[in-house]
C-alpha cells in the first residue's frame, strides 16, 4: 500500500494546450536561438511563434534543447494560457539569479 502520493502524481504531465504558447512567451530563454543570439528575455514572444501559438521550429535541430526538454505539467500549464502565463511568471521569479 502507499501512503505518500508521487511527485509525479501531484503534478501530472498534461497535454499542451492549444492556441496557448505561454511557455514561449513568459520566461527568459538564456540559450541562443536562430534569430536570437543571445535568447530572449521574460515576457518577449520568441520569434519562432506563429499567429496560432505554435513553435514554427518544433522538428527543427535548431530548436534549443530547453524547448525540448520542457514537459507541460499542471503546475506550469494550469487550467489555461492566463494561469500558465501567471505560473510561468512566479517560476521566473523565483528563478532570477
Ligand atoms: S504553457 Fe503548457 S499548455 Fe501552454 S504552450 Fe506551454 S506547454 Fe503548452
Ligand atoms: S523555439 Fe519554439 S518552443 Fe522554443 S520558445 Fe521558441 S517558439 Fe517556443
């Protein structure tokens, strides 16, 4: 029997919600880009999303290995784009060097 939920059970993958982008528009990116050397700061959309929210680059080997490391989970996503952009924001916070 387990008594203790999971890290994972507490904040399950999700599926990425469309038309949303918040995690290429909130937080800073410090990796290089193509078309932005030196990343992109908190709060700027990077280049690369398109009008319906979607990475232009997603198969691309250019796409940086932050991109595609990054799994949406229910703390970052929430139940959509305004709290993601709000939890996305906090962990930026909390993050600033
Ligand atoms: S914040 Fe989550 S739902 Fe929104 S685009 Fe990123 S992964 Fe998808
Ligand atoms: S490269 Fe694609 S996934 Fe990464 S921040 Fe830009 S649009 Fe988002």
């Amino acid at each position: 029997m387990t008594f203790f939920s999971t890290a994972a059970e507490q904040d399950p993958v999700v599926s990425c919600r469309p038309h949303c982008g918040a995690c290429c528009i909130a937080p800073s990116i410090s990796s290089p880009l193509p078309g932005m050397p030196d990343g992109k700061p908190a709060g700027m959309a990077c280049l690369h999303l398109d009008q319906q929210m979607r990475c232009r680059i997603f198969a691309d080997p250019a796409r940086p290995a932050v991109c595609d490391s990054l799994q949406p989970r229910w703390s970052m996503c929430g139940d959509g784009p305004r709290a993601a952009s709000m939890n996305l924001a906090e962990l930026e916070r909390l993050t600033m060097p």
